[in-house]
C-alpha cells in the first residue's frame, strides 16, 4: 500500500466557523469493529482523590483542610464528586460516566512527570528499554489484523507517544496551510529524493491539504449537532479543546475508530482549587462535546481519561499537591458502565499510604484499559499482554464495558 | 583536524550570510566566545533588574487605580494602568526584534547558540500575563553573561531569579519548621528541588533519591521573590537544621542563602552533572546517540575545570564529531526562521521598523505552526531535540509555506537564487538543490526551495 495513501489523517484550518474547519482523508477503510476509543492524557499528573474525594474515609478532611471544602455531592454513599465536575452529574446519572480510582502505572517513586508520561504512553512498566517511543496504541495498530493504519490519528501541536511506533497516524493542527505552487511542488520532491524524513513529511503535508477543498460537510453537520445539542449550554465556546473534541465526533462518526489527545495543567503544586477548575473545564467541555457531536455514536464509544500518576494524599503548604502514586482513572462513554466508581480503595491512614504519604495503587491502570479493549474490541488476552501492555496480567474483570 | 568554516557557520552558529564572513577556526570560534558580548552591546536587551515595565511598575500603577477610585483622577490611574500593560507589550515585541537582530547580524554565532541552548536549558516561562515579556530580560541576565563563564554561577543566577522562582513555585514553600510555617498550615513545595535535580543538573537517570529532592527542598527554603524586591532570601521560610543532600551536609547554622548557593555550587561539580550536560551539549550540536568517549572526555574536563563550561566547548570543537559531513539534527523553527533572514540579507531596519503585525504574520505565528511557539515550551524540560519532533506533516506545511511566502515581504528584491544556493549552502550544495533554484518558474519558488531543502534545514 502507498505509504502516503495511509499516513493521511485528520486535519484542521482555524478560519471562520462557516467554512470547514477541519480536514479529512476522503478514502478510509472500514475498521473490523463499531466501537470508538478515545484516550485523553491528562498532563501533570490530576489529583483523582480530589476528583472522586473518599469522603466516606475519616481521614480524608484531616488530610486535606482547605481542599475538602464539603462542597462536593455525594456520588454513591462513600465517594463525592468535585463541584468543577459537576456537568458530568448528567452522564452520572445515566450509567455514562465513571471512574476507577486508587489505580496507578508501574510507575513508582521518582515521580517525574516526563519519565511517568513516558510510562502511561508506552504502557511499558519500566524505562529499562532506553530510548522508548512506541506508544500501546501503536502497538495495537500493528497486531490487531485487518485494521488500517489511516483510522487512527492524533491531534495537536503535541508529540503523542501513545500514537507513535511503526505503525503511521497522522497529525495536524489548528491553523496549519499549505501554500506551495505545483511547479515548486514537484521540484521539491526532487530536493527531497535522497532524505526520507524530509520527503515523507513534504509529501504527507502536500496530501493532506490537498484534501482540503474536498470535505466540508462533515464538520458543517457536527456544528448542526452541536447548534440542535442542549448539553452545549454548558461547555464555553471557543476553546482549543472543544474545536479538538469537535473534530475527533465528526471523524469518528465516519471512520475513525481511535482517536488519542492531551489536556494539559493538572499540576497543582499551589492553589489547586483553581487549577481544578481550569482542568475540569477543559475535560467536561471535552466530554460533553463528543457526547454531542457522536450523535448515536456515543453507545458505541469509551473515553479513558488517563493520567501519568496521582498526587499526595495530604495537601502542601500552598493548597496544592504534590507529585505522588495512586490516583484516578476517569472514563465516559455509552459503551461503559458509568455511574459507578470501581476499584479497592485501600484507606488514608497513616500506616495505609505508600510511602508514608500517597494514595496506595491498588490496581495497575493499565488492566483496566486492557479490559476496555478486550470487551470493546476483543482483542486477544495474549495479545493485551504479551503485545500491547507486555508484563501486565490482566486479572479479574473490573465489569467497566456494558 | 577537519575544522569547516560552512559547518561551523551553520552547526555552531546561526548560518551563513552574505555580508558576515565564517568562523576561520575552531580558535576564532573561541577568541569570539571569549571576548567581549558586542552584538549584544550593539543591541540590547534590558536585564530583568533593570526593565520596564518592571512587576513593580505594573503593582504601582495598579495601586494607584485602586487609591484612586471614585475620585477625580480615576480616569487617569485607569489610563495609566492600560499604558503600563501596553509598554510591556510593546516591550516584548522589541525584544522579539533584537533577537533577530542579534541573530542576523552576530559575528559571534556561536554565542547565540549558546545562549538559546542554555536556556532551553533552564526553561522559565511567565506565570501571569503582565510577566510576558520578561523572558528575554531572564535570559539577558541569568543565563547570557554565563554561557562562556562556570555553570555553578549560571546555576545560582537562574535559582535566584524571580522568573524561575515563580514558575517553580519556589515562593510558595517554607520549611515545615520554620517560623513562617507555625501556626498556618503552610509548608514545602518540592518542584524547583525536583527540576534541579532532574532537569538543570543530575538529569533523571542521576544518581539521586527520594530522600535528596525532599533535603533539597528543605535546603531552598526561603529563597523567594517578590514584585518588589525581585529575588531574595527570607530567613524565616528557612527551615532550621542541616541538610543532607546527596551525601553532603549544608547548612545548620543561621540561615542563608550562602547555604543554598553551597548546595547548588555542590549539585554543579558532581559526576552525574557533568555527564548529563556534557551530553546533552553534544547532542544538541552534534546529534542523537552522542559517542560515549566524547561525552565522557567533555564531562572530566568540566570537572578538572571546577565546572566551567569553556574547556568543554573546546573539547567538543576539538572532536572529528563535530565536523561530520552528515548533517544530523534539525534546525528548530525560530533557528530555521532567523538563518533564513540572515541569508537573505534582510536589512536590520527592515526588522527593528517592522508593524507588530508584522512580527506575528512572519514570525510568531508560523513558528507556532512549525511547533514552537515564542518562549513557551511545553513543560519545563524544554524543546525536543529530536527531528522526528519538528519534521512532521503539520511543521513541514508551515516551513514550506514561509520559504515560498515570507522572503519576499522581508526584501525588495529577492536574491537571483542560482546565486542564493551557494550564499545558503556554503560552495558545494547538494546537486538536486543547485538544479532546482535553477529550474524553478519563479525567483520566490527558486529561493523558497533552497530554504525549504533539506540540506537547509539541517545542520
């Protein structure tokens, strides 16, 4: 297969709302499933006791004074929902929206963002391997028979690991053209013979706005969605995250059955509060967006919201927290069973901290994933853990899939 | 030694240029380095002590607003308040232009380099929007008058200064024994004693524990900043005792900053340091996978030097790596941007005249599009290195697009690009580059092509 053909993903030009705003490849294969996946990667580590607060653990209110401001509702008799989540109350209450909590990467003790990022992505449980960027995602692409590579592409001005490997995705931004005349074009490529990298890249962006002119109707009917959708009354317009959400629905309302981006500024060291507002913003505008733009497609669709590791159990000095183990794995979607918050939650005690100061990972993260997949695709248990998440033993159903 | 005058203009310096001759050895490269900093006396940017609009000059203005409400004068303390926010807007774009400037112009390319990659290095971006433009005045003064100096004294500045201090939290930690920490509920924040040790000095495969990011931070403790006094030590966020950080003992007595520079003087000189600055030196200017001898060679000669950074410059100029043919790294977007305008030729009035407009049409924005926007990386680890980062569909659209667009808005009149290949590419350019400025309809496609090849790109 042409090379070129295949690495063809999304794109998107930043111009007026009325002209399409995205691009798309025109050919796509079908993908041997219906279901959609969508992995956000919550950067910089989010405080998932903070998201889905134990209140129902005594020690919880000691730890955290000025962070548990007992303005959270209660979600199901133990745990309580932050108040910046609460758009999300709506997806709660119909099964939509869950969460796992006290789940963590192998990842343990340094607690460097970029080392535990490149864990999350990698779905490695270790480094070790030196000079890793093969992301699982990738590494399904490669093993999962029948599925073309052009499905799946990745978003944003960001490098995303968990899309990169052998297997192509594509990517593209907001406000990216391509102005280059034919004459130009042609002798270009013969500047770029003898340089793979430049060559490939020259030619991807020269197919990809050639697609430009060719679709539009896609992202016109997702504004229509989205016009016709109350839940839109809630998500502030204009965002960067919500034109990516936008463009994720219209793509994986046609062929596209992965889609992968981040939300970054869950670094909370100093005034959480507000950086939790911030976040929440972010993601459940994310979230209400794909419900509304997916349409039917929405009972067909998971949404794992991942983070590279969770935060101290006790607050700091500056109402924040620090970097720290366990934490929270969010996920939405009318595939899963929401309305539940799933998980051993190993207790805030003194003697029941990791290291005498975070949250206990009482699961790896990376098994609940594989059992997303395992129920949304059904994808080999080998496979999981042999291929796709290599040291993982995927152990009980956690029953997140309808 | 295979010393190439082309190579060193363009793999050590901003590149080529019509008018600037090359570096004529790997000693003219050095003598430059170590004289005196012309071109940024030619033209200068403000060190963060000495800028305006300063944090303060933006607090006072807002103070004044505040006093004066309800009062006759209100419309004026509003209107001065807009005017202080502005300058500090129009302070940034200037400072955009003596980037360029400086790096159209240099006879010192190799400076700039330094300059940049240092502080990449120590990544500080602004935490409030009034602190936009601050960043260059931050390099200008922790990071400039070091880069040919020793790293512990580059280190203390950069530790010192309100611009890392903020956007590490640094001013939000205090000692959980201090007097400030009695009686609130106030306490550490470890991030800028985690950056330190994973990112400035040891790196994250160092040999360091838990137990030392938490000593270090204690250690920090009442290094702090404000509007009004920039940088400075409080003794009373100190924590009181000594500090064992990687084996060492630091202070114990009456606070002070002395302990920390201590500290930081000690994180500089150790082993691990050297080898994670050494190496990621080499890799920056050389490429990936850097020789394991070079790294080593550079790193014992940082440490014979007490941690000053020149010998290990030398010893990197000095090596055959330097000088491979095979060109191996990417030039990064502002890189790629400015050696173009230094090939080109584009008139220094040209730049310090431009429109704002200007500066974002040509500069900001179709950086933004390559992948890098202007001094706001990411996370404060920087800017990739690697080319697979910035050569992909979306930033090769946007280099295409500004070599076959800009120049022309940068020029009067285009260079005849059967001449341009040799002015960009030095005297024996790639075939295939020489046969397409030649065969191209138009002068804009001819010199865009040079621009866009790959044997521009790289270095």
């Amino acid at each position: 297969m042409d090379r070129r053909k295949f690495l063809i993903g999304g794109a998107a030009l930043g111009c007026s709302a009325a002209a399409s705003p995205f691009v798309t490849p025109v050919a796509m294969a079908a993908a041997p499933w219906d279901a959609r996946l969508v992995v956000i990667i919550l950067r910089g580590a989010m405080d998932g006791v903070d998201v889905i607060q134990p209140y129902g653990d005594p020690a919880l209110a000691e730890l955290r004074p000025t962070l548990v401001t007992g303005k959270a509702a209660d979600l199901d008799g133990f745990y309580a929902l932050h108040p910046a989540f609460e758009p999300l109350r709506p997806l709660w209450n119909a099964g939509e929206f869950g969460a796992v909590q006290a789940v963590s990467t192998p990842y343990r003790d340094k607690r460097s963002h970029f080392d535990g990022q490149d864990i999350l992505e990698a779905g490695l449980p270790d480094l070790s391997g030196g000079g890793l960027r093969d992301g699982w995602l990738n590494r399904m692409l490669q093993v999962v028979p029948g599925l073309e590579p052009e499905v799946a592409f990745a978003i944003g001005r960001e490098q995303m690991l968990v899309l990169s490997g052998d297997a192509p995705a594509s990517r593209w931004s907001p406000d990216a053209r391509l102005s280059i005349s034919p004459n130009a074009r042609a002798l270009l490529s013969v500047v770029h013979h003898d340089d793979p990298l430049f060559r490939d890249a020259s030619e991807d962006a020269i197919a990809i706005a050639e697609q430009i002119s060719l679709q539009a109707d896609l992202a016109q009917e997702t504004e229509t969605m989205m016009a016709e959708s109350p839940m839109m009354e809630a998500v502030s317009r204009g965002g960067e995250h919500v034109k990516i959400a936008e463009f994720a629905a219209s793509r994986m309302r046609a062929d596209t059955r992965i889609v992968s981006f981040s939300i970054n500024g869950w670094d909370t060291h100093a005034h959480q509060s507000n950086g939790m507002k911030n976040g929440a913003r972010a993601l459940t505008d994310t979230i209400l967006t794909l419900k509304a733009g997916l349409g039917a497609a929405w009972d067909k669709t998971a949404v794992l919201c991942l983070t590279e590791f969770g935060r101290t159990a006790r607050e700091n000095g500056s109402g924040g927290t620090d970097h720290g183990t366990g934490g929270a794995m969010l996920y939405a979607g009318g595939a899963l069973r929401g309305g539940q918050v799933v998980g051993e939650w190993p207790g805030l005690g003194e003697s029941d901290l990791y290291a005498g100061r975070d949250l206990l990972p009482t699961r790896d993260v990376r098994a609940h994933v594989a059992w997303v997949m395992r129920g949304l695709i059904g994808l080999d248990q080998a496979v999981l853990e042999q291929a796709i998440f290599p040291g993982l033993e995927l152990g009980p159903n956690p029953g997140l899939v309808r | 030694m295979p010393f190439d005058p082309t190579i060193a203009a363009i793999r050590f310096g901003i590149g080529l240029s019509p008018t600037i001759a090359a570096p004529s050895s790997v000693a003219d490269m050095l003598a430059r380095l170590t004289g005196p900093d012309t071109i940024a006396a030619e033209v200068p940017i403000p060190t963060y002590t000495d800028v305006y609009p300063s944090p303060l000059d933006y607090r006072q203005a807002t103070r004044a607003l505040t006093q004066a409400r309800g009062t006759d004068g209100e419309d004026a303390a509003d209107e001065h308040r807009r005017q202080v926010r502005q300058d500090g807007t129009d302070a940034m774009l200037s400072f955009v232009k003596a980037d360029l400037i400086r790096a159209a112009y240099t006879e010192d390319g190799f400076r700039e380099r330094l300059v940049r990659f240092w502080a990449d290095h120590f990544t500080a971006r602004p935490t409030k929007g009034i602190d936009r433009h601050l960043i260059s005045p931050y390099i200008e003064e922790a990071i400039r008058p070091y880069v040919a100096g020793n790293f512990a004294d580059m280190l203390i500045a950069v530790v010192g200064s309100p611009m890392m201090i903020w956007f590490l939290d640094q001013h939000q930690s205090m000692g959980p024994n201090s007097q400030a920490a009695r009686g609130g509920n106030k306490g550490l924040n470890e991030n800028l004693a985690r950056e330190l040790l994973e990112l400035h000095t040891l790196g994250v495969g160092g040999g360091y524990q838990p137990s030392d990011v938490r000593a270090l931070a204690e250690l920090l403790t009442g290094v702090s900043a404000s509007a009004q006094d920039g940088g400075y030590f409080r003794p009373s966020h100190a924590e009181p005792g000594p500090e064992l950080v990687l084996g060492v003992e630091y202070g114990g007595g009456e606070a002070s900053i002395e302990d920390v520079n201590a500290g930081l003087r000690g994180l500089a000189m150790h082993p691990d340091t050297a080898r994670h600055l050494a190496r990621k030196l080499v890799t920056h200017f050389v490429g990936p996978s850097p020789s394991l001898t070079l790294v080593d060679a550079m790193a014992a000669r940082y440490l014979q030097d007490g941690g000053a950074l020149f010998g290990m410059y030398e010893v990197l100029l000095e090596h055959e790596d330097a000088w491979n043919s095979v060109a191996r790294n990417v030039k990064q977007p502002f890189d790629f941007i400015v050696s173009s305008m230094r090939a080109l030729g584009v008139e220094r009035d040209e730049i310090s005249n431009a429109e704002n407009v200007a500066i974002r049409r040509y500069i900001h924005r179709p950086m933004t599009v390559m992948g890098q926007t202007w001094q706001r990386p990411v996370g404060p680890d920087g800017w990739p290195e690697e080319e697979e980062n910035w050569i992909t569909p979306q930033g090769m659209a946007g280099r295409i697009t500004w070599s076959m667009q800009v120049p022309q808005n940068l020029l009067d009149h285009l260079p005849d690009p059967r001449a341009f290949v040799y002015t960009a590419l030095g005297p024996t350019p790639p075939e295939a580059v020489l046969f397409a400025a030649n065969a191209a309809e138009t002068v804009s496609d001819g010199v865009g092509l040079v621009l866009a090849s790959a044997a521009f790109q790289r270095r």
